[in-house]
C-alpha cells in the first residue's frame, strides 16, 4: 500500500509563505517522479512541480519564480515552499508518485492551502 503522510497546509494571507511537506515511506527518487499537485474548488487537478526520476525539476508556470521543489533522500521526504502566495493558490495540495517502470501514479489526501485576507 503508497503511504504519503503531507503536512504543513493551512490559511496565510496573501503575499505570505507556506512550506508544504511529504514523507513517501520507502520511495526509491531513482525510478520515481514525486512532487506536488493541487486541486482548486470546481477545477482540475493539476501538476505544481515535480522531480523526475533523474533529478530534474518541472515547475508549472504559475508557480516559477515563487515556488521552490526541494527533496531530502535520507528522509524520503520531499517539500514545497512557497512564497508570495496568491488567493488563486488556494487548493488541496497532494503528493504525487509514479513509478518509472510501472508508469502507476499515485497521489496523498492532500493538504488544504487557503490564502485569504
């Protein structure tokens, strides 16, 4: 069974900042894409920043130049920082892992991310 245990959601004001994180017991980084997805109210899922399974980073454009995708191997963990947030970033973010191999995604509960004033 994937186990993701997220933490660090929550509400901050516009402008402000939220460090998001993600321990994915036993993930391998090597055969695995791992990162963050977020879903906003009545929209679709989509991708916030990855590492592919070598390492390299995609960001989606809303979030480059305000977000940042850092991981920790020792600890399997894997983290998102972001600053000067926006109300439009308010979305259940997911950790998100998908086998090299298999191909097979998965995503955690997620963490509610509410940005309001």
């Amino acid at each position: 069974q994937v186990q993701f245990v997220e933490s660090g959601g929550g509400l901050v004001q516009p402008g402000g900042s939220l460090r998001l994180s993600c321990v994915i017991p036993g993930i391998t980084f090597g055969v695995n894409t791992v990162g963050w997805y977020r879903q906003a109210p009545g929209k679709e899922r989509e991708l916030v920043a990855v590492f592919s399974s070598g390492g390299a980073i995609t960001y989606a454009n809303f979030a480059k130049g305000r977000f940042t995708i850092s991981r920790d191997n020792a600890k399997n963990a894997v983290y998102l920082q972001m600053d000067s947030l926006k109300i439009e970033d308010t979305a259940v973010y997911s950790c998100y892992r998908a086998g090299l191999r298999s191909g097979q995604a998965y995503w955690g509960q997620g963490t509610q991310v509410t940005v309001s004033s």
